[in-house]
C-alpha cells in the first residue's frame, strides 16, 4: 500500500541524512528516502518544496548542520546532575518505547564528532583502551560500539548517553539493576541479542528523559552501535483506550512486584549487614522506606561528560 508521506514525516529523516551527508544533491537525498519507505509518493519536486522551506536545499545549507561549532565544549552544562522527570503525557518507558518502535529509524546524529575509533592508540597503550583485550580489529564492531567499549571500561559510569550540544551524559542505574544492565550488555555484545538490548534500551530511556534524549535519539544510538533496533523486541503500541488502561494497570502491577522484592531484599540486606544501614532509610518500626527515585525500577543517575573527550 503506498503513502504520501506528511511533511513532518519527511523532515524527520531529511534533518538527520542532511546532517551527516550535507553533500547529497536532491536526486540521491531523494533515492534514500525511498530506499528506507518503500511505500512513500514522494516526487523531486515536493522534496526539493520541503528542502527549500527549511533552508536544506544547498550543500551550504547542509554542511552548516554538521559543522562543529568551535565553541562547542565551552560553557557550563545544563545541569551538573540529573534528577527524575515522569513522562509529559504519563506514559512508561515501555509505553513510549511502543510508540517510537512504529516511527522511522533516525539516522544517527550526536555521536558523529567521535569519528573512527583510532586503533594506533592501542599499541601506545594510551589511556583509554584497556578494553582492547577483546575489542580487536575484525571483531565487526562499529565505530560507535568501539567508542563505548573504551567509555563503559574507563569510567566509573557504565554507558555514554549522547546529548546536544556540547555535552553528553554518563549514565548509572541503582546497584541491583546494574548487575542486569551489565548482564544484558554481555548478551547483546556476544550474541546480538534484541531482547537484551531492549532491556538496556528501556532502562537508558529512564535516563534519557531526564537529560532532554529524545526516545528516537537513544534508539539511533544502540542501533549505530550494535547494528540491529533494539525496539524489533518491543511490544506494538496499544490501538484503543482499553489497550491503554491495561498497559498502565501491568506497568504499575511490574512496579509494584519489583518495590516489593525490592524491600524484601533491603529488609534481608540490614539483618545480613548492619553497615548497609547507612544507605538506607528505616521508619519507627525498623521497615524499609522505599523511596521510588532511589530504589525504583527506574532509578538512574547521569552526569555531564564534555563532547570531544573519552574521559567523564
């Protein structure tokens, strides 16, 4: 079945190709956005239309996107900590992940002043690469992957999300979910495992909101680095409000499951370990207090990393 694509629709992959190719003359622009929307109708004329109203009609244009301003790492980041932001419209990060799983995939943007990885750093033994030990040439892992790789192994984070302008972030989730996090890496490192990389998707999302990363953004990110979207293993988006009211019920029945183990396993910990009482909260009758931005699934952290450095 063929569509006419909405202008937005349009400019939501024209922005981005722009951005990393500004050199693309409009019958190639064009060939692309067919490639990746096979059911478009979409002439030359229309696009170049849409191009021109936008400022994206020259090779001038263009480049002005991708060009790095040279003042790009100066100045303060936004904020020197994250701090929890529910969704807009109240949705769950697997209600919202649903929803961007039907959008087209976005070409990845933010990461693309690291460049290729520089493997003649490894041989000086530089800072940096020690995670060069498994990371070899002819493993096939991206450029974007192997910029991570050196991230995760040489800062007390464990994941670069990246954001706008010239700062990106250092993502850390609460302790239990860290020991999973890491363990679904592990899965869609060797085994290019989609579900794992969905889990780690959904859990990055609930930092993502908290530092201005667009859903579509993070998932351009995990795509360009392990080659594959990790939305292929999330579920479709409800149709009806029915739908909707049972996904919101089964996300608040999974929190309630997850707060409940969670406790349980404190109330354990504290028996076990008297120091661990320092790190959490106890009413006047000796129970846990769960506090949902702390031990909640969602609970993360991030910190500004600058643009242009592999250090946090």
């Amino acid at each position: 079945m063929t569509t006419n694509p909405s202008e937005e629709e349009v400019l939501y992959i024209l922005r981005p190709l722009r951005h990393i190719e500004p050199s693309l003359g409009v019958h190639k622009v064009l060939a692309i956005l067919k490639e990746r929307n096979p059911s478009w109708i979409l002439s030359e004329k229309r696009l170049r239309d849409i191009m021109k109203r936008y400022g994206l009609e020259t090779v001038a244009a263009a480049a002005s996107l991708s060009a790095v301003p040279e003042q790009y790492n100066i100045g303060p980041p936004p904020f020197e900590q994250s701090d929890p932001r529910p969704h807009p419209k109240g949705w769950s990060v697997t209600l919202e992940a649903s929803y961007e799983k039907v959008r087209p995939l976005q070409p990845f943007v933010r990461g693309q002043f690291l460049g290729p990885f520089d493997w003649s750093k490894v041989d000086a033994k530089k800072r940096g690469y020690k995670m060069m030990a498994f990371a070899k040439p002819g493993r096939g892992f991206s450029d974007a992957l192997l910029h991570q790789l050196d991230y995760k192994a040489n800062s007390d984070r464990i994941y670069r999300l990246y954001g706008s302008g010239g700062w990106d972030w250092g993502f850390t989730p609460n302790a239990d979910m860290r020991i999973l996090f890491d363990e679904m890496f592990a899965k869609a490192l060797a085994n290019k495992d989609t579900g794992a990389l969905y889990f780690m998707y959904l859990r990055l999302l609930a930092a993502a909101r908290q530092v201005d990363v667009s859903a579509a953004d993070l998932r351009a990110q995990l795509h360009a680095e392990y080659g594959f979207d990790p939305l292929n293993a999330a579920p479709n988006p409800p149709k009806t409000e029915a739908e909707v009211a049972a996904w919101h019920e089964r996300d608040e029945r999974n929190r309630l499951t997850y707060r409940e183990e969670k406790m349980r396993m404190l109330q354990d910990l504290i028996k076990l370990e008297p120091r661990a009482l320092k790190h959490v909260k106890l009413d006047e009758s000796g129970r846990v207090i769960y506090d949902e931005d702390i031990q909640g699934i969602d609970a993360v952290f991030c910190v500004p990393v600058r643009k242009q450095r592999d250090s946090p």
